[in-house]
C-alpha cells in the first residue's frame, strides 16, 4: 500500500484489493458496509499517525 493509497483509502476510495478485502469480511460475518467503514477508519488513523511524525 502506497501513502496516495492510504489517502485514497482514507477519502472513502478503496482501491481493489481492500475493496476485496472487504467483500471477503462477509464470509466472518461483516457487511460490506462496514468493513468499508472500518477501513476507511484505520487509513485515516494511519495517515493521522503519519501527520505527528
């Protein structure tokens, strides 16, 4: 994952393979909805993170 991915990602624009991801979280019990959701959430974390170093 690139940091332009992460920002994507961090925008609500998963790229395909965390689109997967997500389409995969329904085989455990999540719905799309919110695998996108959590996500989303853990990029924008991330480049949270990133920003105070």
């Amino acid at each position: 994952m690139t940091p332009d991915n992460v920002a994507e990602t961090a925008g609500g624009n998963l790229p395909p393979v965390l689109k997967g991801l997500a389409l995969r979280a329904e085989n455990v019990g999540w719905t799309v909805e919110e695998a996108e959701v959590a996500i989303n959430e853990l990029a924008q974390n991330l480049l949270d993170e990133m920003s105070l170093m």
